[in-house]
C-alpha cells in the first residue's frame, strides 16, 4: 500500500511538471512581440515594454521617441512609428523640405491680394486699396471712408483700390495741395464785357472765367469771385447800367437847382436867378446888382430866382410901361363922402365937410366910427365882468360867514354843559356853608356868582333867614 501511494504521488508531479513545460512552450509561441530564450526566459522585443510575457505597444511619436523632422508628423504603428511630411512639405532625401506655394501658384488669394510663403504655408493679404482676409478682398471707398488725404478745396475721385484728388474750380494744385485762383487778376488781359465768357489754362486745367462788367468791380473770394456793379450803376455785375439819379430823384441836388445826369453819377446846376454849387443855392437879388430892367415910374421887386417891376404910386402899368393916373374919375379909390383932388401923376382923398377920416374911409360926424363903438363894446362887457365879480365875491361872503356861525354855535352848546354841572357843585357848596352858619360867607358867593347861575329861590330864602337871625342875635 506504501509504494501505491509513493506511485501515485510520483504520477501527479509528472502530470504537473509536463504541465507546466506545456504552459511554457505554449505561452511562448503566443508572445510574438516577446523573444524567449529555452522557452523559459522571455524579454520584450524593440518597440514593446512590459516583463516578457506581457509586452505593449511604445508609442514612440507621443513620447518623442521618435527621430521625424520637424517638417514631419510622426505616425505610430505596431512595435515603430514612420515619418509623413506635413501638409506645405515633400520629402526629400529622408527629410521634409518646404513648398512654396506663392511661387508655384498653389495659394488660394484674392485676386487683389499679395501672397506670402511662410514654412508649410502662405499667408494672404489685400492690396492698399482693399479690405477683406486675403482670400476675399473688396475695394475700399477712400472717398466715402475719409481716409484719402487730398486737401480741403479738392474733390475726391474713387477707383478699384485707389482714389484720385482733384482740385476744385476756382483753385490750383496737384489735389493735395490747392491754392485760390485770383480770377480778378486773370480778368484784366482782355476786354470782354457783359454776358460773355473765357476760358484760361491755370495750371494745366480749363477754368472758367465769367467776365466783369466794366462798370462792375471784381472781388476775388475762396474759389470763385464777385462783381459788383459800381456806383450809379445796377445789375449782376456782369451787366450793368446807368442810373438816371434825376429820374428816380435819388438825387442830392437844391431844391433851387437843376439836376443833370451822367454815366453813373449826375451834377447839380443852380437854376437861372440862384447862384451856388448846385447843393447849395441862394437867391440872386437882382434889385441891388443892377441886373433888372425896369422903366422910369416903377421900382424893381426881388422874387426868389427873379423880380418884377412894379409902377410907382399914381401911376399905372400900360404896354409894359408906367403910365400917370390922369384925373380922379379913371382910378380914384376915394370914399363917396370924399373929395379927390389930382396932383402931378397922383390924387389925394380929403372928407367932405362934415365927415370925419382919412378920405378913403369917411363917417359922419356924431356918429360912433367902428372904432368907438368897439370901445363902447369893451366898456359894457368890463362892467359885466365887474358885476359878476361883486355878485360872485358876496356869495362866497356869505357861505364862509355862515359857516364861522355854525362853528361857534356848536362850540358854545359844547361848553355850556360843563357850567350846568358847575352849577350843581356851586349849590353842594352852599349847603356845607349854610351846615357851618356861615350865611354871610354864602352870600357874599351869591352875590358875586348869582350873575353867572340861577340859584334855587328856596336857598336864597334859607341864606336870607340865617342871615337875619346872626343880625337878631348880635343885637
């Protein structure tokens, strides 16, 4: 029984020992990225890491391990890694060089834009002129933008990814730069006149000119110019005409005086009698500088600008002549109630008796001339007035006496009051005398009072009594 047991214990480590070299040669064939050595010793294989009998995949691209260009992107594959040249490369005797894709027009830029090669790549970028990523660029309207730089008095012109500038009319300049045109002094070479027009090369460019009148006055201003018609003159200034001051009496001339238009102005004349400058005129007396013509019997008379003639006293005028007056009848301006008697070329008017005046106006005697009884008229209304006055002054008497009564009547009902109450105080007085048998003293009061008050008769009576008895008693 003891070597049927020793025998089964030697057939079980047989079993287990081929096992286990079974195990062995069977885990060793499944380790292809392992390398045995008897089937019994196994160590990982280049590109793999682990104890031998589990070996893994070394990526040798994620830990840098692996020797690609930098131009390369490292690719790991099974126990290795390769090397591919970047997109922009191509490989070239085991390395990657770069391709130029601006030379060899294998960018995608706009058309108006510039290429630029850069390591594996390109870098597009718009022209001047033009906005946009490179890839898509569009014109950039520098006028609209505000970012040309022509000058102030220039005009802006837009083009595909540029612009010009151009100096407005009236200036000069390259557009950047642009000066005022003087056209005043571009006026003066020619003598063109109204609505007519010229055209004058300034710099290269056709301006026009529009010329003045020539009664205008040119005024130059920031790119163009002004005319203005002179004095006496109206219009546009381009075309002009006179003003005729007199008629439109826009004039400055004497009232005495004469007005006389001409091309933009007039003059004043002092009309015939006035003498002066036309502004200022003053009458000539032609009376005193022997300047009349006047006959015998008559005297010159001054009148503003000229005179007269007029005949003397006791003559008349007659074809330009002064005639005499020949008898009282033909011109006589006596009153009826007048004689007329002729002198030598005149008459006198002397009233008839019994009249009164200066031969032209004569009243009979007795009678009021109207003189008189203008006279009498003023007397009867000076004694009017004085009646008035007298009624007018009595009445006004009469309101203030009245009104002096009335004031002194209130006064005295004013002050009476007080002497009745005075009155009163008098009588208590007398009582207390009479108490004290002072009759005599009591009298006395009343005798010298009883003037001003009306003492009742029954103390009178009682003073009386006392009295005759004090007289009885001293007896």
């Amino acid at each position: 029984m003891r070597c049927f047991g020793w025998l089964h214990c030697g057939i079980w480590i047989l079993i287990i020992t081929c096992g286990v070299f079974l195990s062995i040669e069977t885990d060793a064939e499944e380790r292809p990225n392992a390398s045995c050595f008897n089937n019994t010793v196994c160590f990982c294989n280049e590109g793999f890491s682990g104890n031998g009998f589990n070996c893994s995949d070394v990526d040798e691209c994620a830990s840098s391990a692996h020797q690609c260009n930098i131009s390369a992107n490292c690719i790991n594959t099974l126990g290795s890694y390769r090397c591919n040249c970047s997109a922009g490369f191509i490989a070239h005797d085991n390395s990657c060089i770069d391709v130029d894709e601006c030379a060899q027009k294998l960018h995608s830029c706009d058309a108006h834009a510039s290429c630029l090669n850069t390591a594996g790549s390109y870098n597009c970028s718009c022209h001047q002129g033009y906005t946009g990523d490179g890839f898509n660029c569009n014109d950039t309207d520098a006028c609209a933008s505000e970012v040309d730089k022509c000058h102030l008095n220039a005009t802006c012109l837009n083009y595909q990814g540029s612009f010009k500038c151009s100096c407005k009319a009236g200036f000069t300049g390259n557009g950047s730069n642009c000066e005022d045109v003087d056209e005043c002094l571009l006026n003066t070479d020619s003598g063109l006149t109204g609505n007519k027009s010229n055209y004058t090369d300034v710099n290269n460019s056709q301006t026009k000119i529009d010329k003045c009148h020539s009664d205008a006055t040119c005024t130059n201003t920031p790119g163009s110019f002004r005319c203005i018609c002179k004095t006496g003159y109206t219009g546009n200034g381009v075309d002009c005409a006179d003003i005729n001051e007199c008629e439109r009496e826009e004039h400055n001339c004497h009232v005495n005086s004469i007005c006389v238009n001409s091309n933009g102005s007039h003059s004043c004349i002092c009309s015939p009698g006035f003498n002066g400058n036309g502004l200022d005129c003053d009458d000539i007396n032609e009376c005193t500088q022997n300047g009349y013509h006047c006959g015998e019997n008559a005297k010159c008379l001054n009148t503003p600008g000229s005179y007269k003639c007029k005949c003397d006293k006791g003559f008349y005028e007659s074809r330009n002549s002064c005639q005499p007056h020949h008898n009282c009848v033909s011109s006589s301006d006596c009153s009826t109630n007048a004689n007329c008697t002729e002198l030598n070329g005149s008459y006198i008017c002397q009233c008839k008796s019994g009249f009164l005046g200066d031969g032209y106006n004569c009243t009979a005697e007795g009678r009021s001339t109207p003189k008189t009884a203008k006279a009498r008229v003023s007397k009867v209304q000076a004694q009017q007035q004085v009646i008035i006055g007298s009624v007018s002054g009595a009445v006004a008497f009469i309101i203030v006496a009245g009104i002096i009564i009335l004031f002194v009547r209130l006064k005295w009902k004013k002050e009476s009051k007080p002497m009745i109450r005075h009155a009163s105080t008098v009588m208590g007085h007398i009582d207390e005398i009479m108490m004290e048998e002072q009759t005599d003293k009591v009298l006395d009061c009343v005798s010298v009072r009883s003037s001003r008050f009306s003492i009742p008769s029954l103390h009178l009576s009682s003073l009386s009594i006392n009295r005759i008895h004090k007289e009885e008693g001293h007896l």
